[in-house]
C-alpha cells in the first residue's frame, strides 16, 4: 500500500500496482543497481593518484584510442551503408527484399562469439576475404572495425526504418512541384526530417561497439598498445587479480556509456518531436 | 499516440496520382540499381558471407568430424549447462518483464521515466562490465565474498555466477517489447473486467495476456538467443573449468584457441542455427504483433 499512496498520481481501480512495482524495484534493484553500485563504491578505495595512473597508463590510453577511433569509425561506416540500406529497404522492390530485411537483424541473433570467429576465418590472410583484400585484416586494427562494423549494423537500420516508412509522399511531391532536382530533394527535404534518427541509430551502434568483446577478440590479435581493446584490457586486469585497476578502467568506460545513453535519449526525444508525435 | 497518427494517415493512396508526378519523387533507374548493388554488396561481405562461413568450415572436414565434435562430452557438457542457464534466467526475465510492463503501462506514477531509463540500463554496460561488477559482489574480495566462502557457497566460477550475468545481460528483452505495447492499448478493457467484477488475476489472464501474448513470445525469443549466446559477462564470472562452467560460446572460445577449428565451427553452426530460428521466429510474430496492434486500435 505504501507505494501507491507516495507515488500514484492518480486512483486506479486496476489492482496489482504495489505488487507489480514492488517485485520491478526489488528485482532492478537486485540484478542491476546495487551490482553496478559496487563497481562505483570499489574505486573509492583507491586513493585518488592510484586511480589516475591506473586509468592513463600509457597501455591503457593506446587501448582507449583503439576502442574509442574504431567504434567511430564502425558507427560512421554504419551510418553511411545503414541509410543506403535502409533506403534500398524502404523504397526499391528488388527479389529477396524480405529475406534481406530479414537478415538485417543477424548480429543481434548471431552470437557474439560465432560472428567472432567467422570473421576471423573470413578476413584472415588464407580466408575467402582476406585473400582477395591487398591489406591485412585479422589481428590488425583494421579487424577491430570490421567486428564492430558487423555488431552496429541493425542499429542504424532499423532506427531509420520507421521514419523512412512514415516519410509523407506529399512532402517530396510538393519539393518535386517547386523545381527541385531529386538530389535536392534529398538533401534539403528528406536529409533533414531524417537526421535525428540517423544520429540515434549511430549513437547506439557506437554505444555497442564501444562495450563490444566477443566478436572482436578473436579478430583483434590483441597485441598491447597495437590491437588490444579496452574490454580485453579489463578481463586481462582480472586474470591477474588487479581488481582495483580493471575496476578503475570499467569505471571510466561506464561514465562514457552513461554519457551516451543520455545523449542516446536527447536523441530520441528529438526524433519524436521531428516527426511530430 | 500512434492511435492518432494513425487517424491523420487514414486515406487511402488514391491511384489518380499523375504518373509524372510519382517519377518525380524516386530516382532515375541507373541511381535505383546502384544503391541496391551498394546495398547488397555491403551486406554480402559483412553479413551473408560470414553467416555462410559458419556452416561451411563446420562441413569442411566432413559430417563425422561434425558430429563428434558435437556429441563429444565437453561439448554436451557445454550445451547442457547453457540450456540450463537459459532455462532458468529466461523465466525470471519473464517474469519481471510483465511486472515492470504493468506497473508502467497501467498506471501513472511518479518517477516513470527514471524507471524506464534504468530498465533499459544493462544494453548500455559493456558485457565484460557486466561480469566484472558480479565479481566485485560474490567474489572471494567481494562484499559477500567471505560470508560465501565461510557458508561454503559458491557462485563466481559456478552455475549461480553464470545465471545471474545472463540475467543481468538479458534483463530489458522481454520488458522493452511489452511496454510500448501495453501502453498503446490503454486500460479501458481492463478498467471494464473490473467494473464487471474481475479479479486481478482474472484480468490479467482473460484481458491483458491474450492482448499481448505475441509480443511476450517475441520478447522471450530475442531474449532467449541472447541468453544462450552470451559470451563476454559469462566469460568473466565462468572460470573456464572445462565440462563444468563452460558454455557453448565458452567451449568455441576453447576449440577456436587449441586450433581446432572444425570443432568449433560445428558447435558454432548449432548456435547460428539457433540465430535463423529465431529470425525466422521474429518475422512470423512480428506480422502477429502489428495485426494484434491493429485490431486494439480500432
């Protein structure tokens, strides 16, 4: 009963709230917020000059830089062939269009670790890929975005979907009236009422590749300082029992998804209000 | 919300529109089959091809090398306890999902959209992180650590450990696809079960569930492929004890690291298996879900 009384705004005759509720905190409370909170509360044992060097170690920061440049360079790769592919998807009738959409959603499907090692056999010097390529692939950081580009895919895609789906006719026809060639219909109509959903759908396919492990240690080769991502660097950190420091660096890197997943919101609440709902 | 748009968009296309008009808003031919060929190309090389890859190195020494790597005991092992894990924590997420789906989408209260936010927290955690905050709990320098180890229970490096990362991995599934739902549909119905006198339980299961219950099932699929393919969170607190804590993606990692990569490639082909099943699954229900969300609207 207390927690309908302090936090209902309104008298409902549906029962179950306070059950419902109650049983949605205490689960949240017990799987998610408190674990995390732990993760907060440990680095506090570290004195603050320990904290700092563990987290701007020169092996650290290399790790970073790979993390962070690949995931943008993934989420950027995502957003170019997201929007073409979405496109393709929304607009064109083509054979195997369904299929194709379909499979769109695979590396949410596809285990992390399957998509890890067939990458790496593909991309590999003696793969199906890697040997028509004239560049190295697997264990360079040029496999680091590949793993990440193939995560990010359905991000893009499918945020984009819905608003190219619901893009009125109407508007490109009237553009189309008025003299524009359909390239500018495109930049200066279609570009625009799509471009919120766009930087959602990158922000979340950057969001994922920055936590990303399974698809990309197989590919990476993990070399310090070259091709180790900071993931790899935390569970390297636990093998060998330096808690305190994996936990300072997970730290840094949860303050950095949590920035995202605000940005991530901002983003979305944009998207509505473009497509005025 | 979407009720309303749905009333603005209401008019069907009339089929007068002047063809000239209609060339006017797509692109010349040659651009039409150019994106499509980018697109394709794109999606060949990043998705079609590796997904092909799986089953084709698994066959590459032959279905006997494939099926004993299979019916090997690690493997079964390995098999058995990520069906027990998703066994267990699949349910659970159910569970919460349909508590956190009523509460939210039923009644309006303060401090709903700091609950939403929190629900969908665990996608935005590095799943590594996911292992490791599991690790500063229950872990031998742990909070519980030392109560654990004094009552001789264990759970990092065990079954309990493994569960509960899953969980935490594949918390918002099931919650995420019923809310927006749930919310869609409004209470009316279930206010009317009420008034004709309804119990809570009734209500639930005469009203609500028959409303929801493909959008459930996909929600419990999305969550289940997750559940069983999850690597990273389930790396950290597994301890890698070959035909004990090992997983099915943690016996890949194993196989794929000793070079036997046949092995691998064949237990890895079950799980992408798994991955089109529920692809395939995805489709059927979601044509569901948009018809049951078209029916409530009207």
């Amino acid at each position: 009963m207390l927690l309908s009384r302090a936090l209902l705004k309104r008298h409902s005759v549906l029962p179950g709230f306070d059950l419902a509720l109650g049983f949605t905190l205490l689960y949240l409370s017990c799987i998610v917020l408190v674990p995390l909170s732990a993760a907060f509360l440990k680095t506090f044992t570290l004195t603050w000059p320990a904290f700092w060097d563990a987290v701007t170690a020169p092996r650290v920061v290399a790790a970073y830089r790979l993390t962070f440049g690949a995931s943008l360079a993934a989420a950027l790769a995502n957003a170019v062939f997201g929007l073409v592919v979405c496109w393709v998807l929304v607009r064109y009738e083509f054979p195997g269009r369904r299929i194709v959409d379909a499979l769109v959603d695979l590396p949410f499907a596809l285990p992390t670790a399957v998509a890890g090692i067939a990458l790496t056999a593909l991309y590999s010097g003696n793969g199906w890929i890697g040997s028509l390529l004239p560049v190295k692939v697997s264990f360079t950081p040029v496999g680091v975005w590949v793993a990440l580009t193939f995560i990010g895919l359905p991000f893009v895609v499918r945020t984009l979907q819905p608003v190219l789906e619901d893009l009125q006719r109407e508007i490109e026809e009237a553009a189309a009236i008025l003299g524009a060639t359909r390239l500018q219909t495109f930049r200066r109509v279609i570009l625009p009422i799509v471009t919120p959903a766009l930087l959602t759908g990158f922000a979340l396919a950057f969001a994922r590749a920055l936590g990303e492990y399974g698809s990309v240690i197989f590919i990476a080769g993990n070399l310090p300082m070259v091709s180790e991502i900071v993931p790899l660097l935390i569970i390297t950190k636990l093998e060998q029992f330096d808690i305190p420091g994996a936990t300072a660096i997970a730290v840094v890197m949860l303050v950095a998804s949590f920035v995202l997943l605000l940005a991530i919101n901002g983003l979305q609440a944009w998207t509505r209000a473009r497509q005025g709902r | 919300m979407s009720a309303a748009a749905a009333v603005v968009a209401a008019p069907p296309h009339v089929a007068a529109v002047p063809p000239r008009v209609s060339e006017a808003t797509t692109e010349p031919a040659w651009v039409r089959r150019s994106l499509i060929a980018v697109a394709l190309v794109f999606l060949t090389l990043f998705l079609f091809v590796p997904l092909v890859a799986v089953f084709a190195e698994a066959l590459k020494k032959g279905l006997d090398v494939y099926l004993a790597a299979i019916v090997e005991p690690d493997a079964l092992s390995a098999i058995r306890l990520t069906l027990v894990a998703a066994a267990i924590s699949v349910p659970l997420n159910c569970a919460f999902g349909v508590a956190a789906a009523w509460a939210i989408a039923k009644f309006d209260f303060r401090g709903k959209n700091l609950l939403l936010t929190l629900i969908d927290l665990p996608f935005s955690v590095s799943p590594v992180i996911a292992g490791l905050i599991f690790v500063l709990v229950f872990g031998l320098q742990g909070w519980l650590g030392g109560w654990l180890r004094d009552h001789d229970l264990k759970i990092i490096f065990a079954l309990p450990g493994i569960v509960i990362a899953t969980i935490f991995i594949t918390f918002p599934f099931v919650a995420r696809e019923l809310i927006p739902l749930m919310q869609a549909q409004g209470v009316e119905q279930e206010e009317a079960a009420r008034v004709l006198g309804a119990s809570g339980w009734q209500i639930f299961r005469r009203v609500t569930l028959p409303n929801v219950r493909w959008a459930l099932l996909y929600g419990v699929i999305l969550c289940n492929a997750r559940a069983m393919g999850e690597f990273g969170a389930v790396s950290v607190v597994s301890g890698h004890i070959r035909g004990q804590t090992n997983t099915m993606p943690l016996h890949i990692e194993i196989l794929y690291n000793e070079y036997q990569f046949a092995a691998a490639f064949a237990v890895a082909s079950l799980l992408a298996g798994l991955a089109l099943l529920t692809l395939a699954l995805k489709v059927v229900v979601e044509r569901r879900v948009a018809a049951q969300a078209e029916v409530t609207r009207r």
